[in-house]
C-alpha cells in the first residue's frame, strides 16, 4: 500500500438516480481516497441528525451507505503508464474494509 499513497486517486459519486447528482472527490492517494469515502458517509449521518454530538456506526451501514448511492467508483493513476485505471463499488468496498482495519490494529 505504500505506492498507494502517491497514486492521485479520483472518487466519482452519483448521490441518487438523478444525472445531476454527479460529483467527483480528488486525492492524493489511495487511502486520502478512502478515507473520503467514509467522511460522505459521516457528513450524511450529521445531516440526518443535526442535534448529535457524535455518532457510531460499523462496516455494515457503511457498506448500505455505499451500496445506496446511485453509483461509486474510482479512477487510481497508474505510475508505469500515466493513464487512470478504473475501479467499481466492490473494489471500493473490499479496500475500504482493509484500510479501516488496518487503522484499528494500530
């Protein structure tokens, strides 16, 4: 993972069906990128309950968040070639989970 960290990644979103609900997140990296992810999920939890001094939650409502959008992937730079390579919803999922879990270990 530490290539990762220098690979620019761009987070596409689509919030809900409607086209102009589009938007794009720009990293740095890979784990700046899914840290991202989780802070959409926060920000909706905040907007959802306004009078919340903190909120908890675990991987699975994280993961119905994801699966709620309207459409998520990513575009991470490939440093050999230049060009972006394109990664769904799942590949998000799957990276989110072990960057999370390799915070809590340490």
């Amino acid at each position: 993972m530490a290539t990762d960290r220098r690979r620019h990644t761009i987070v596409l979103v689509q919030f809900d069906e409607a086209k102009d609900a589009r938007t794009y997140l720009d990293f740095a990296g890979v784990p700046e990128a899914l840290d991202g992810v989780c802070q959409l999920y926060e920000q909706s939890l905040k907007a959802a309950n306004p009078g919340l001094r903190s909120t908890t939650y675990d991987v699975t409502d994280l993961f119905s968040f994801m699966d709620g959008l309207g459409d998520l992937c990513c575009l991470v730079l490939n440093l050999a070639t230049g060009a972006y390579v394109p990664h769904n919803r799942e590949w998000l999922k799957a990276r989110v989970f072990e960057h999370l879990k390799n915070q809590v270990q340490q």
